[in-house]
C-alpha cells in the first residue's frame, strides 16, 4: 500500500579513539569513525553497507 525507501544510516556505531593505536586489520559493520591510529587494513564486511569516517588527525597504516 505504502512504498517505504529506506535512507542508508550515517551513524557511528564504533570509535576507535584519539589515544587508541590499532596494530592489526578492523573489519567493521555499520558504521565506524577513526581517531586514532590504525597499523592495518580497514575494510567494512563484504555483504553490508558501511561508512567510514576518517578524522583530520587520524593515521591509516594499511594496503
């Protein structure tokens, strides 16, 4: 009766800190906002929308 479309959700549902360093590979759903520094990959799962959000002060260290 009503055609609902959904809208992709822009929320964060993990952070990984200012003070947080990762040394490894984050597979994330959802969605994920970087502070501090990660030595790895970051990839969200293959089969689910994710966002990533990457701050001014952050570091990615990965392929």
């Amino acid at each position: 009766m009503f055609n609902k479309t959904s809208k992709p959700q822009n929320r964060i549902d993990s952070l990984i800190g200012v003070t947080t360093r990762i040394e490894g590979n984050v597979i994330f759903s959802g969605g994920l906002r970087v502070d501090g520094m990660v030595r790895g990959n970051v990839a969200a799962l293959a089969d689910q929308p994710g966002t990533l959000v990457v701050s001014a002060d952050a570091r990615i260290d990965g392929e």
